[in-house]
C-alpha cells in the first residue's frame, strides 16, 4: 500500500486537524465525537444542513460545508457510516431553530445510523426530516432489496439545496428540493482500479491489466460486471444509456452533466469523458445546461469515474447557481 | 437447582467475545471484501474495544446497565450497519435484564428474544436475506425448544450456537436482500455473510464461557 | 496502460474540445494550432499573460485562463512544450495594446519555443516580456546546467501576476510582479507512482511497491533519490526542510503554502500532508498565512505530492486574495 | 569531375531520414526515458511526418526552400528541445542552400557549419554538455578535414557520419550539462544522449541516400 499517510488508524484524524487548519474561515472542526461545521454555525432562522457518512470520499462531505450548501458533515472511518451521537451534536450544533435537514445516502449503515440520530435529534425537541439520495442506476431498485446506492445526485443536492435553504425557505421547502433532486438525478461509475482502505492495506479487489468493472459503487465495492478495458467511447457510452434510459431523458431535455473522477483519475482524462458524454447527449438532443467536471465524490485512490445527470428546471439552475463558499466548491463570492 | 450465571461470568463473556472478534477481525474482513467493503472485522474491533473501556467505569452487579454501557459503546464507535444493529442487540439484551444481578435461563431467553426483535426492528431483514438474522433467529428458537424441553442451561445454550452455526452456513448460498451485499445480486451467492458469522462468535462465546466450570 | 482515453495520439485534442464544451462562459479554444484563450480576448488596455507548456499538468494552464488569471494557455502535445506558432497566435489573440508577459517554466524547450515565438511576435510589432519560472529546489542550479525546473510557483505565479494585470498594472510592473513571485517561490516535489505517458504506453520508470522518489519533476523525470517509503511525517519533514532552508525562511515569515496532488493522490492524503506541513512549519515560527491544497499542477496519473512555499508580502496577499474567476480557481466572483 | 546531389536526392535524404526515425521512434524514446520525459522518438516522429507532409507542396528544384519548409515544420509541430533545435538546423541549411537545384561538397560544409552554428546559438550548449552538438560538432569537422584531403563527396560523407557516430557514443559517459537530462546530475552519466543518436542518424542517412548509385 503507498499512501501519504502515517498510521492507518489515524487517516480520518489527520485529515480532519488538516483541514481545520486550512480552511479556519469556512469551518470549525469538532472532535470526539468528530464533526465540521460552518463557522458562522448556527445561523439563526436558516434552516441546517446535514450530511455526513464514511471518510474516504473527499471533498465530500466536510469540503461542502460553508456558506450556501452544508451547515454540518459528519465524518465516519474510512467508508464507514458515522455514529448517531455525531450526527446529534453536529444537528444541535447548527440547528437556527427551523429545524435540520439530514441529508443520507442510501446505505443501510447510513440510514440506521441517521434513524437512530434522528430519534435522538427528536427526543431533544429538534424538528428533523431525513431525505434519502439513491442514485445509483447500477443497482436494481426493488422492494425486496436495500434499494440503489446514494452516490453523484448527493453532491449536487448538497449544493442545490443549500442554496434553497440560505434563501430562507422552510424545513418542509427544503425537504422537498431535496427529494426533487433525487428524483431528477441519475449515476453510474467504472472503475480502472480497486481503491485500497488504508486499515486493510491491500486493494479490495483485483483487476488485471487490461480489465474494468462497470457499476462500481463508492466504496471498493465490487460491480456489475467485469469487462476488457475499451475505448473511453464505449465506455461512457455504455455509462450514459444506462443513465439516460433509466429516466429515461427524452430529445429536449436539459440536464446538469457532472463527471467526477474517483480519486486516482487525472483532470485530463475526466475532460476526455466530458467531450465523449457531450457527444452522446448531443446526438440525442439532450441539452448540457449546466456541468461540473472533476473529483467530487471520491473513492479514495481508486483510478475511474462516474457520470451523473440531473434533469434541470428554472428553480434548479437558479439554485445552482446561487453563491457557494466551500473548500471543495466556490462561486459567486 | 437452576443454573445460573453471576454478573461477572457475562462480563467474561463480553470480554471473550471482544477477544473473539480481535483474533478473527481479518477473517470477517476478507468475508467483507468478498461481498461488501471489506470491514466488518475492523468495525466490530473497534466497537468492542470501546465497549471493553467502559466496562471499567461500570458499577458492579448490575448485567442490565452493563450490556447497555456495551450497546452505547457499539452505537458510537462502531458505524457502518454493524454499530446500529449490535448496538441495538446489546441495549435490548440489556433492556431485558435491567436491575439483575445473575441471570438463568429464561432470563437469557427472554433478552436473546428481545434482542432478534430489535434488530430486525432496527434492519427490516427477513430470514434467508443472508445477514446476521440468519445466525440469530435460529439461535432463538433453537434456545427456546431446549428450554421447553427441559434441558440444562449449558445444553440450552450449546444447542443455540449450533443452531447458529447452521444459521451461518446456511447463507452461503443464499441471494443477498439486505445491507451492501444486495447490490451484487447473484453475485453475492456463494459467500457467507460476515454479521452473521460475528453473530455466530457471539452465541458461541456465550455458550463456552456460560457452560464450562 | 489504464486511461479513460480513446487513441493516445488524440488525448489533447479531445481534452480540448472538453474543455470547449464545458466553459464556452469562460474560454473560447482554438484548433491548429491549440490555444486557449478567454471568452473576452483581447481585453483592450490590459497587459495579456500568455503561458504554456505540455499537457498532462491539467488544470494548469488552460484551467486558469480566465478574468484574473492567464489571457491564453498553450498547450503542446503531453509533457512536450508547444510551438512558437501557438504562442504567436495566442499572443495575437490576446494583446490589448498593452504588451504581453509570456510565463515560461525553466525547460530547455519552453524556454526555445518561448524565444522563438516572442521574436516572431517582435517582428510583428508586438511587446513582449518573457519571464522565467524556477523554482525547483530538486535541482542543483549552477550557470553550467539548464538550471532550477518550473514548477508548483507557476501557479501562484499566475493567479497573483493575473491580478496584477487585472487591476491595470503596466507591462514593466505585470512583469517585475512575476520575477518577484519567482524569486520568492520553493518548491519540491515527489513520487509513489510513475505516471504513464499516454504514446508511451508504459510507466516511465518503475519504483517497487515499497518505494518512493524524492525530487521529482512534473513529467516523470526520475528524481534526485529513491528510497524507502516513509510514514508521511517523514516524507514532509524532508520535503519541507529542503525548500525552507533554501530560501532560508526564517521566525516571523509569513508564507503561502501550495500542498499540490500529482494527479494520481486524492484530497485525503493532501490534507494529511497539509496537517504535517503545519506543524513543521509552525514548529519553526513559519506562519501560514494563505493556502492552496489540491491538483493543480499535475503529472498525468501520477501518485504523489509537492510542496510550494510562497514567501508573502502585503501585495502578494492582496493580488492572491483578488477576485479570480476560471476552471481551475475561482473566488470573489 | 565533382559529384552534385540533385534536389531529387536531398528529397531522398529528408524522407529516409523520416522512415529512419519511425523506425527508431521507440529506440529513441526508450534513451529518452532513461535521462529525459520519453519523448524524444513520438516528438521527432510526429515533426517528420509533418515534414513529409509539407514537401507534397514543394515547387520542385529549389534545395533550399525544400529544406526551409522542412525546417518550418519541425518549428510548428515538434515543440519541445527537439523542434527548435532540429527546426534552427533544417531551417539553416536551407538558408545556405537557398536557390539551388543541387549542392556539392563546398554547399554541404557550408549549409552544415550554419546549421552547427544555429544550432548553438538557440541552444547554448558546448561540446560535452551531452547534447545533439556532440554528434554534429564533429561530424561537420570530420566533414571539413576530408574535403580538405581531397576526399570525395560520398567518402567525406562517410567520414562525417563515421565521426557522427563516435560523438553519439562518447555522450554515454558524460553528465549533462544542458537540457533535461542535466537535472539528473550525475545519474545521467552511463545513457546515450537522445538528440546526439538522431542526429547521428541524420548524417548516416546522408551519407547513405547520397553515396550509393
Ligand atoms: N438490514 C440488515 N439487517 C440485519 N443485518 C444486516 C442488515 N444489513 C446488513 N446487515 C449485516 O451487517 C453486516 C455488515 O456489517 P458491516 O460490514 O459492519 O457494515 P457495512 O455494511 O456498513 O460496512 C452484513 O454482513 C449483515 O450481516
Ligand atoms: N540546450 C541544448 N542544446 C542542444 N541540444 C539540446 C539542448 N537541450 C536538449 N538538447 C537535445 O535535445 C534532446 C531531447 O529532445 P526532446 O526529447 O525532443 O525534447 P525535450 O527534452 O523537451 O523532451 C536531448 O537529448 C539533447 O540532445
Ligand atoms: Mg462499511
Ligand atoms: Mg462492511
Ligand atoms: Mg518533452
Ligand atoms: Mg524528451
């Protein structure tokens, strides 16, 4: 295992004094137990943002807290959901008492755990709603199953949302958005690379040389199937049918394109994979309103990307483009 | 006479059972990689570790508010799914002996009952949809026959493993439903799931260190 | 090889026309010969800042063209400097009247073409002024050698001589700003990984997995030592010793410090490097008074990490914290 | 009798040099890999190719506006050390040679010292600095001597290509001086210079399409 790191039981911390270090304007860090939250926290009569799961996904979480998008990340180990007392002293933390929006990406640890701050939350007298991101059109949905993974829509909820949440709109308004994007938003991811957790110091699967696994998730987990290494064509062909039929997007539509890399993927290929999904949705009149292009979400060093479409109204472009001020995201201010 | 087990023997247990799941953190690990993200054993390491520190700070005699210290723990330092539904599982296993000081065995019936139910509460998981409910249920029911046929609280609890034990097994071949394995579909047949194999040390460590001496 | 590209031979060419589809609000690029310019060039009465080099270091250059930063960005073929004819074209493109600084990284063949273009664009009537960035305290520098590399203070250079540009300073003192950010600029880099040059098809050099190059360049060029991989404390430690005690900074200093990704090291190993850097620093009475952490001068997929530090003043402060509004960077704006 | 090379010839020369070069494209890369950033025969490769594609559009019969558009070519299509370096080169002996249909001896030295002297001026690198001039530098001198020896064309070629070679393989215990190879100090001593190989195969390509038939 090659990493910049010292001991693998220390990663989340190092990175979390890291980051406290560098971004004292934007954020305080909070440790034991471990949460980052803006540092104007709580804004008084601002609804709060929520968001947390494993590390090992950066910049999400903590890179998203700041003015117009999180009010709070919770970080867990690396690919491991937080705990629900973080959660709640993050939620107390931030609440300006309108009530906290936790945002969860649908991973069974996730949920318990935000289920189980949620009943703590409430039990305090906070006015919580959990709204659910699960994006992943590599899983089949069922009722019978854990249902598909939260991965790319997240971000972009992260960022719309929050931008609904600084307007002032209610806990209920900002709920909604929440579920509209999730609704609007669709992903899937490849992966040229297994990514390696650093406690278990050896990647968690292998590929060979000439091998790709198409539907990876976030977290090393293995894919949907396992394939010859192609022409980044095919593959982003591949990524967007599956995408764009899911909806599925019909000529006409507009949507925000987000290419994200995975970690170990570098700027110039994700360009590369832009120009081909440009390509694509041109040839289908899909129309890229608005695009985000780099590593966002991330699977620590796992070489491949994903691609995320979120199908655009009026109400989302504003949002979007409404002022950020994150580590991990920045405009307008 | 009913056999019973004193405060400290469940506290030997937890303190085995910790020991149990340091010696096999690797190997419920690479059961994770196979179907999940390869950290069950790391998880339920540090969980237990925790829950080991404040075994310390607990006051003697009382095995209800001692499983609850051990719940609490796992739910804040375990994360993942394995922290809320151990987590769960010990506070229910505490809940149900709140205020004893030993306990016999339809005491552990009762609380090993209350247990499952919570963590299904808590999980929403079926039978057959390979996860440590498979270990657990069967462990329950297996406990409860031995009792209603009158056998001895070692034996009770030595048939409790067994039955989970097959519990285990038995999800080998089975088709993920829940938690991260059921984003492989089928092809998460064919590997046992870790929570249930760390349900199984559980049930296991009870009976040895219940039974013996 | 694992890359999301198509035919080696057109990675830049389709990374350009990503680019162009991604930030037409920004950019507008030119084919054949390649140049990037902003999407309101020529901006009458401004000094323009041209520069230039290979591709594979995305987002630098292209990703800072825009209002505050470069005017133009040349790219060449991967790790080979482009063509004078670019940068005549970029320079025509942009000149407002005003002059134009060519921002040339210390390689011998930058340092050719850059000369070459500037008399072609002399010979046209235009005023030139090359600098020359050399920063690498890798390399020994003597009168004898090709001297210091360009590396991780071209980016700094950029943001803060782009402002200077941006607030209407002449071609003379555009210039001078540069020469100054030089000359107050360390910087040092190294490897986990080899990076992969696409035409090349296989690593440039090989380390063994417990390995790692201290020194290196930002193309692959082996470095000025191999040795065991270290804990990151270490690797830090010697990292920043090198280029502290080049200049030598001293108790009271107030720096910038750029933790820069190779391309190929996601953002949670950068901020474990970020925290060590910290605490060196803060160990010897250095305060860090800016910083930037991320992949911004990158060497293709690449696994590692370098250090900047920037030694500030009250106008470097000033210029850095200036509105900038590109790709890559972007704030106040 | 004193032997001319006809403009068809020299056109001979720049594209055996070219399908040279695509022939050593990975054997100069890999010297390149070893001092440099691996490059050196995809960079020389690609400004042939862009040469060749040039010479189509050739009026035919001028030597020197032949090579000068070569010489363009490498400028605008190599970039690099090498496109500046062997665009001066080319564009040097084209200047030299401006106007004629066909050239000697006398023209070769000529056109090959300017070419030298070009090549100098853009790079600033001395003998021994491990660089392209190592190979040029003596090859134009051993071209000068056997001229003044009364050697004919094709053997004074011969000889310069043969001092060519030599330069190439004295570079291999040298430390760079210039260029890339000279960040490496003194680990670039034991490789072979990229540049002083191809300029070597550029003189041997002379001397072997002008000499024969
Ligand atoms: N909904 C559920 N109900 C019961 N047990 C579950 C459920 N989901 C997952 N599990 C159990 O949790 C185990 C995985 O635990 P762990 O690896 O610690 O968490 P995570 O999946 O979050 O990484 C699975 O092997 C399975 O036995
Ligand atoms: N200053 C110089 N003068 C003459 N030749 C040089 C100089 N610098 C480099 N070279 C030659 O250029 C060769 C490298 O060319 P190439 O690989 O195409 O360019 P780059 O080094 O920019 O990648 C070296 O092997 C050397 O012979
Ligand atoms: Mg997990
Ligand atoms: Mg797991
Ligand atoms: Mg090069
Ligand atoms: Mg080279």
């Amino acid at each position: 295992m090659k990493k910049l790191i010292n001991d693998p039981a220390d990663v989340v911390r190092e990175e979390l004094l890291g980051i406290a270090a560098a971004h004292p304007d934007l954020v305080s860090v909070h440790f034991d137990p471990n949460y980052v939250v803006r540092a104007d926290a709580p804004v008084k009569g601002k609804v709060a943002l929520v968001s947390g799961g494993g590390s090992g996904h950066e910049p999400m979480h903590g890179g998203f807290v700041g003015v117009g998008m999180l009010d709070a990340a919770c970080p867990g180990e690396v690919f491991t959901s937080p705990t629900p007392d973080q959660m709640q002293a993050a939620s107390k933390a931030v609440d300006g008492g309108v009530g906290v929006v936790h945002i969860v990406k649908n991973y069974t640890g996730d949920i318990m755990n935000f289920d189980m701050a949620a009943e703590l939350c409430r039990a305090e007298g906070a006015e919580v709603e959990a709204v659910i991101v699960d994006d992943d059109v590599a899983v089949q949905d069922s009722l019978y199953t854990a249902g598909r993974r939260g991965v790319g829509t997240t971000v972009l909820m992260e960022k719309i949302a929050g931008a609904a949440a600084q307007e002032g709109r209610s806990l209920k308004e900002v709920a909604d958005v929440c579920r509209e994007v999730n609704a609007g938003g669709r992903s899937m991811g490849m992966a040229l690379t297994s990514c390696t957790v650093p406690a278990a110091g050896k990647p968690t699967f292998e590929l060979g040389e000439d091998e790709m696994e198409i539907g990876i998730g976030i977290h090393g987990e293995p894919g949907r199937e396992r394939m010859k290494l192609k022409p980044v064509h095919d593959i982003v062909e591949m990524m967007a049918t599956a995408v764009v039929e899911d909806f599925p997007l019909k000529k006409g539509d507009r949507v925000l394109a987000f290419v994200n890399g995975m970690g170990g993927t570098p700027m110039i290929e994700l360009y590369v994979v832009f120009n081909e999904l440009q390509r694509f949705l041109s040839g289908r009149g899909i129309e890229i309103t608005r695009n985000l292009i780099g590593s966002y979400i991330t699977s620590l060093d796992m070489a491949g990307c994903s691609i995320t479409l979120l199908k655009l109204n009026d109400d989302f472009v504003r949002l979007w483009d409404a002022p950020v001020k994150t580590a991990g995201l920045r405009w307008g201010v | 006479m009913r056999v019973k087990v004193p405060y400290d023997r469940v506290v030997r247990w937890v303190e085995t059972f910790a020991a149990t799941i340091a010696e096999n953190k690797e190997y419920l690990t690479d059961l994770d990689s196979a179907i999940g993200d390869a950290d069950h054993g790391i998880n339920m390491d540090r969980g237990m570790r925790a829950a080991l520190a404040k075994l310390d700070g607990q006051p003697p005699g009382d095995v209800g508010a001692m499983l609850k210290a051990v719940g609490m723990a796992l739910v804040s330092s375990v994360g993942g799914a394995g922290g809320p539904l151990y987590g769960t599982l010990f506070l229910q296993l505490g809940t149900a002996t709140a205020g004893k000081s030993e306990i016999d065995a339809d005491d552990w019936l009762a609380a090993l009952t209350a247990a499952v139910v919570g963590v299904q509460a808590r999980g929403k998981a079926e039978p057959n949809d390979k996860t440590m409910v498979d270990a657990l249920l069967p462990a329950r029911d297996a406990l409860e026959e031995a009792i209603a046929e009158g056998e001895s609280f070692p034996d009770a609890l030595r048939r409790s493993a067994q039955a989970a034990e097959q519990g285990m097994k038995a999800t080998i071949p089975l088709v993920a439903r829940k938690g991260r394995a059921s984003y492989l579909g089928e092809r998460s047949a064919g590997h046992q799931d870790p929570g249930a194999t760390s349900s199984y040390l559980l049930l296991k460590t009870a009976a040895d260190t219940w039974s013996d001496g």
